[in-house]
C-alpha cells in the first residue's frame, strides 16, 4: 500500500467514524458542531471529506467522546454496539 492509498484510507475511516460516533448520540451536525465549538460547516466538510481535520479538530472530536482516542478515529472503522 502506498502512501497516498494509506491517507485516503485514514481519510475515510475519520469520516465514518466521526458521522458514526455523532450519529450514535442523536445529534444533529449543527448541535455537534456547538458542542466542539465549531462551525457546523466545519462538521458537514469534515464528515463528507472535502476538509481535512486539523490536529486541534482532532483534540475536540476526541475530548468530546469520552475513551476515544486519535487511533480510534483514524485506523479502523468503528462499530457501536
């Protein structure tokens, strides 16, 4: 696997992740996005991939959602149980 497979890969897994996680509270993006103290636009670019998060976008995801971490966002797609 090459580098740019290997970013696009962490790319959509953040994406699913961050939908999946925010879905999973029954929060709109625009509530989310007041919760992280950011723009709601931010949230719908972050969650469709046409932004990249910044490490401090990163911080507030995880900070946000208790016994997540950076590796949880990134590496895998996660599941809810």
């Amino acid at each position: 696997m090459n580098e740019t497979t290997e970013l696009f890969e962490v790319m959509d897994n953040f994406k699913y992740n961050l939908k999946l996680l925010r879905a999973s509270t029954g929060m709109s993006q625009r509530a989310f996005a007041n919760g992280v103290k950011m723009h709601f636009t931010k949230i719908s670019r972050l969650e469709s991939g046409s932004r990249l998060p910044r490490l401090n976008d990163l911080s507030k995801i995880v900070n946000y959602f208790p016994g997540t971490t950076f590796s949880d966002l990134l590496e895998s797609k996660l599941t809810i149980n």
